[in-house]
C-alpha cells in the first residue's frame, strides 16, 4: 500500500478502537478489531489472551527479528473530561478521545509499518507486529505472558508518545502501598491517634525527599502520592489511613536502596506490589540510534516507564503523540502526529538496510540493554 492509504487506514482504525472501551484486563474487544483489520489485509496473527502478534509474509528464521510493539489498553477516563472518552472527535487537526495518544497513535502507526514491509522480499531483517495489552498496569497477561512464545527477537521498538524522538533510556516503575496506624477514639473529646495525621507527615515527607543525584541530571527517583484513604464516618477519630506511592527510579539506585531511604525517613508500613518495571538503556552507538540520529532524530532520556521494563533485548521507545497529554482529560493526537509517525518508523526501518547488506549484521544480538 502507499502511504496516503495506509495513514488513511491508520486513522479510521485508531477512530474504532477508541469507540471501544479497552481498560486494562478489558482489551477483549479492541483485540478483536485488532484482529479483524489484520485479517482483511490478509494477515494472518497469533493470540494469547488479549495479545496479538504476527510475522512479515516472507519470514526468514536466518535473519535477525525486530519487534514493532505498543499496548491495546488505557486508562480509566478522569472526570475532567468535557468530551465523550469512547466518542472519537477530529476538530482542528485533532482527533480527540480516550487512548488516541497513549498509545493508540503508536498502535495504528506501527501496524501501518508492518504492512508497508510486510510483502517485502528483500528485507534483511524480519518484523514481528505485537499489540499487547496490559501495559497500564503491568499485567500478568500483557507482554511478559508472551515473550516466549515469540520467535527469538534481536531488537524491538516500543511505540509510546515521544513526539517521534528516540528514548534512549527510561525510569523503572515500582508501587508501594502504605499504612498508618493509629488508634480510634471519639472525635468530640481529646481520644483516640489520628492516622490521617500520621499519614500526613509521611505523605509530606514523600512529596519533599530529593535522592541525592548527579549534577545536572533528573532526579534519579520520583515518588508521587496517588492514592488515599481513611476513616468510617465523620465522629470517629481514624485508626488507619492507608495511600499509595508511584515511584520512578533511574540505574543510580536499587529497589533495596529506595526503600531503606523510605523506611529510615518514615513511620507507615510499606508494601512493595510485585510488578516491578525495571529501568533500561540502550548503548548510543547502538546501530539503530546511529541510523537514528542520523536521519534527524533526536535522543533523550524518558522520566516515564513502558513495557520495556519486561523485556530481555535491547529496545527503544519511539512514538507520535506527546507524553504530557496521556491520562489527561480530553486526550488528543494531531493527525500530522500518525502521518509524521508512520513516515519516521519506515525511514528508520528502511535506513537500517546498509548496515545489514553489509553483513554487520546490526550487531542485534550482541547489543546488551542494560537491567537494574
């Protein structure tokens, strides 16, 4: 297909799987459009659970694999919202509605790129196409539930909102659920230990620590509270205040670092959740950034966390859209975004041809992302 057809299809795709609820663990149906719109262009996909994924029409197991990834799910809708979430809106180039930046206009921008290669002969490398879903909460039946019933991959890109620029590192995610402990009492009379006062000295704690870090550079781990609650009714002093903390960590610490600061400075009971991201990077002399950086793109350090916290190969996150709107009210993606998004993916595709036409080979397989 030519370009103009594939962004024409990109976007009356995008438009239906944002008319289709598709929050984390509820990708059933955005998988079947999924699913569907493949079939019709005559490919054939693999499914496990709510995960697709499919392999360019002349697959050669002698060649090195690139993986095109980005995740079906979304968020739930905040009450911000003045638009309908699940009504797909185009007003002043913007196509508005619920997941259209994160990440739905990586999602259709990377199937088009599958299908401009997938009847490709010449291809010195082949490409897996895996929509997944799960991505939001770190599921147990996103990504990770996959890896290994892929065929081996020598290096994937991760479709996320970066503005088409090339992340070439991005923070680990961890979640901790805490506990104050008081002890309830009458709120009339001088009883009871108020939890939620507790809670408040630990929460502002949270929202003040700076990790000591290297000058110049971000700061190394961002704690945010997202999450509170307490109290049965308006007369009884509370006994326990409970809130959660979203944590973003770089490779200067570890977990076991992060919480022995957290403990040594709070009074709560914490309680690390078991899906862990971990941070990565990728070596800047990585071929793919090389050929990068040289048809104009630009490399950054991402404060966010993806799906590439799960996987064992080097990667790279690069997608339309912005960042700054997911999980904003009135999310929106500019159609120049999905144009400009499919343009840059196949350039990028097509400007690793040299490096394996001379039998370099990418150096995929001996290219280590670095894991903390």
């Amino acid at each position: 297909m030519e370009m103009e057809e594939l962004y024409e299809r990109a976007v009356l795709l995008l438009e239906k799987l944002i008319g289709i609820r598709s929050f984390s663990g509820e990708e059933n149906a955005a998988a079947d459009e999924v699913e569907k719109f493949l079939h019709e262009q005559s490919v054939s996909s693999i499914r496990k659970f709510n995960n697709l994924w499919c392999y360019n029409k002349f697959f050669d197991q002698h060649k090195p694999t690139i993986m095109l990834n980005s995740h079906l799910d979304t968020v739930k809708p905040n009450t911000q919202y003045v638009n309908d979430p699940f009504a797909p809106i185009t007003k002043d180039g913007k196509l508005f509605g619920l997941g259209s930046n994160d990440a739905g206009g990586a999602v259709v921008s990377l199937i088009s790129t599958f299908l401009y290669f997938y009847e490709r002969k010449d291809l010195p490398f082949n490409i897996c196409l895996a929509v997944t879903a799960e991505e939001e909460n770190s599921g147990r039946l996103g990504i990770k539930c996959v890896l290994n019933d892929l065929m081996p991959i020598a290096f994937a890109i991760v479709g996320e909102p970066t503005g088409m620029q090339l992340a070439i590192a991005e923070k680990g995610s961890m979640v901790l659920d805490c506990i104050s402990t008081g002890r309830s009492g009458h709120a009339a009379r001088e009883e009871g230990d108020n939890a939620i006062y507790k809670a408040m000295r630990d929460i502002h704690w949270f929202s003040t620590y700076i990790f000591p870090g290297e000058p110049g550079m971000p700061n190394p781990v961002k704690m945010t509270v997202t999450q509170i609650n307490a109290g049965i009714q308006h007369n009884i002093v509370p006994a326990e205040c409970t809130f959660t903390v979203d944590i973003r960590f770089d490779h200067n610490y570890n977990i076991k670092e992060i919480i022995n600061t957290i403990q040594n400075h709070t009074f709560c009971d914490t309680n690390m959740r078991h899906n862990v991201l971990f941070p990565s990077s990728i070596d800047a002399l990585h071929p793919v950034i090389k050929t990068g950086i040289a048809i104009g793109l630009q490399t950054y350090l991402s404060p966010t966390s993806s799906d590439q916290g799960w996987l064992q190969m080097p990667s790279v996150k690069i997608g339309p859209g912005d960042s700054a709107r997911s999980h904003t009210a009135d999310e929106y993606i500019y159609l120049s975004e999905i144009r400009e998004g499919i343009r840059i993916y196949v350039q990028l595709l097509e400007s690793i041809f040299p490096y394996l036409v001379n039998n370099q080979q990418l150096n995929l397989e001996h290219s280590v992302s670095e894991r903390h």
